[in-house]
C-alpha cells in the first residue's frame, strides 16, 4: 500500500531542488533566499500528505477532492516551477560573481551530471523504502525521473546556451514555453521505435521500457518546457543587476502581467492547456476547475499561474527582513541538504507512525489535521540542522560544498 502511494506521490508531485549557485555571490540576493525557503516549506507539506494520506485518488480531482485537499495539492504546484526558475537565475548571479563563461558552463555541466545521480540514487532508494523496514531498489527494473534529472538536464543544456546574449536565451526559453502545447499532439507511436522513445523524455509524461519491457524508466518530468523555464530564469538574473526599486517595479508588472494572461488565455479554452475548466456548480468550485492547469508536461496556463505569483513574490520579498524571512533564509541557503533530509525524515516519520497504528491496531493513512501536524513537526526538526549547516558553508571553502 505504501510504496503504491509513494510512486504515485512522486508521479503527482514537484519535488525538486538545487541550491541557486556553487559559491553565493558576495552580495546575496535575499529575497531569492527568502522565496526559495517558502518553497522548500511548501515542498514537505505535499510529501508529508503523501507519506501519510488516507486518500487513494488525485487530490485535483475535483469529483472526489474537497476544496482544502486541492488547494492543499495546488500550492505545492509552485514548488517545481519555482527551483527550476531560480535554478537559472543562480546560474546567472553565479557568474556574475566574478566567474568566466567557461568556468560557469563548467560548473552547469558537472552539477547536472551530479542531479542526476543523485537522482538515479538517493532519490529512487528512497522510493524503493518499505515500512517493515529499508529495503533499496539496487536492480533499478523500475525508474523514475524526477526534477532532479529534469534541473540536472537543463543545467547541461544551459552550459551552453550561455555562449549566446541573454536576450536571445530569453526569446528560446519564452518560446518553449509559449509554444510546446502545439506539441502536444503529437504521438510517440507515430515516430518510431527510436524517435517516439526520444520524443517521450523530452515532451510525454511516460513509461519507456527495454531489456524486453522487463525494465522500465518512468520520465515524470519531461525535458522541453522545464528547459524553457530555466532559461528564461536564466534571462532574468539580469534584472538583479538593477538597482532594488527598479527591480522590483519591473518585477512587479511582470508578475502581474503573467496571471492576467494566464486568466485571458485559459478563459477562452482553446490553447495553453489539454484539460479545458468546467463549470462545477458553486462558482468557488468552479475557480478551482479555472486553475487546475496541467503538471506534466507544464502547461503555458500552468507556468503562467504559478511562475506569475513566484515573481510578484521575489518583488514582495524585496527588503522585508525580519525574525520570519530568517527562518525561511535558512531553509533557502541550503535546499539540496535540506530536500535529501527532509526525504529521509519524513520516510522515518512515516515508518514509527505505522508500526505505531498497528500496535494499537488503528488502520493506516490519516486525514489533512493529522498531515499538517505532521508537516509542521518536520520543518522544525529540519531547521536545525539546515542551520548548522548553512553556518558551516559559510565559514568553509571546500569544493565540494557547492554540490550540497
């Protein structure tokens, strides 16, 4: 029961994390800190329903889900979205750091490479965990790719789209953005064995099996339009070279701009998103039906609804420093440490909690009081040591705390 939840939790959901740069820039951006903390908070409130639900169904599925399991699903819809957004953007801060093109493309390509390690690892064991006790996948007949191979592709990718003016990585990235649900059409079946298997990871959310279909690869996250969005993260580290309210003017409009298409273009129904909105018959239910845009891959009216408000964020965080953005900087400075632990916590958490119902003989899987209790209790044993460690990276220059 629990490794069928677990594999269609991470089918579901957008995990997904890297730290913004190898070396931080001297002069941090605190608002991106701040945002990509909120981020990871949000991230381990969907894991924690996952881990612990006692619902069997998508919590989008507005003909089962109540209206605070959705919107309890939807918030964590900003999470991918926004660390491969800020994944580009670091990239672009990193570098102007001090760092060459070719030290950056350098870096780019040997932290994808160690994303997706990490995820073909530590991430896929994870999955393979059971609650009679640890038991890793080491035959890899079953494979998912997650946002860490999808961040660590588009890192590769980047390394060498940054040869070009960031204007022109700009219009590439809008222009995966805006134009792969034309796209969506087209079907793996029709393009061979070779070029549908090709076409599957890079823009079908699919299974691709080999060794005589007796091993499989889940490709969650396909390639182009997270590529898209880490290029155009890319384009906008550009506007951190403004001065503050500039920035945040800019921001500001962006963002704005962003949800107003994204209300125009999914009002009409006819591009931007394969599942059309309905009428649900209480306008609340109906708004719900409005933005509940695709996930895999990331619709135009998908991106639109979630990167819009993480940019008003990052104009809103602007110089807003107290005792609660500290919190959140913390988990922001270290967000690969922190999503390998908090995976691993809340497995734990999980196993005590089950072999805890079955000595009082209480059925397993919780509803939402229970989850965000849970939740809550997870992100204050993870503050700790995401402290510890955001302090040590901070005092220490080793090479290898950059891929941490």
């Amino acid at each position: 029961m629990y490794k069928c939840g677990l594999v269609h939790k991470f089918i579901e959901t957008n995990l997904f994390i890297m730290n913004a740069t190898a070396t931080q820039p001297k002069i941090r951006i605190e608002s991106i800190d701040v945002l990509r903390g909120i981020i990871m908070v949000i991230m381990a409130l969907d894991h924690t329903r996952d881990f612990l639900t006692n619902q069997k169904f998508n919590p989008t599925d507005l003909t089962k889900a109540s209206t605070v399991l959705f919107l309890t699903r939807f918030i964590t819809h900003y999470c991918a979205p926004g660390f491969a957004f800020l994944a580009g953007t670091g990239a672009f801060l990193y570098q102007s750091n001090g760092k060459t093109k070719g030290q950056l493309s350098r870096f780019l390509i040997t932290r994808g490479l160690w994303l997706i390690l990490l995820e073909l690892t530590l991430v896929n064991w994870a999955v393979s965990i059971s609650f009679t006790g640890p038991s890793f996948n080491f035959n890899y007949g079953f494979v998912m790719l997650l946002v860490f191979w999808v961040l660590g592709i588009g890192m590769i990718l980047l390394a060498a789209l940054i040869y070009l003016p960031v204007r022109v990585i700009a219009i590439l990235g809008l222009i995966l953005i805006f134009g792969h649900n034309a796209l969506d059409n087209i079907d793996p079946k029709n393009l061979g064995n070779i070029g549908g298997t090709i076409w599957q990871f890079l823009h079908v959310q699919s299974i691709v099996t080999y060794a005589g279909g007796s091993r499989s690869i889940f490709v969650v996250y396909p390639i182009i339009p997270w590529a898209g969005v880490m290029a155009v993260g890319y384009s906008f580290g550009e506007l951190f070279k403004l001065e503050r309210d500039k920035r945040k003017r800019i921001l500001t409009i962006i963002g704005w701009s962003a949800i107003a298409l994204f209300i125009i273009i999914r009002l009409f129904n006819i591009y931007g998103d394969p599942n059309h909105w309905v009428s649900q018959g209480t306008w609340y239910r109906t708004v719900l039906s409005f933005i509940n845009a695709q996930k895999q891959p990331p619709s135009l009216d998908f991106l639109l609804i979630t990167l819009g408000p993480a940019i008003l964020a990052l104009a809103y965080l602007e110089g807003i420093k107290n005792k609660v953005t500290d919190i959140f900087r913390v988990y922001g400075r270290v967000p690969l440490f922190y999503f390998l632990l908090h995976l691993y916590l809340l497995q734990f958490l999980a196993f005590i909690i089950y072999h805890i119902t079955k000595l009082v003989h209480i059925t397993y899987g919780f509803g939402l009081p229970v989850i965000y209790a849970v939740w809550l209790l997870a992100v204050i044993i993870l503050y700790f040591p995401c402290r510890w460690y955001m302090k040590y990276k901070s005092t220490h220059k080793q090479w290898w705390l950059g891929y941490l």
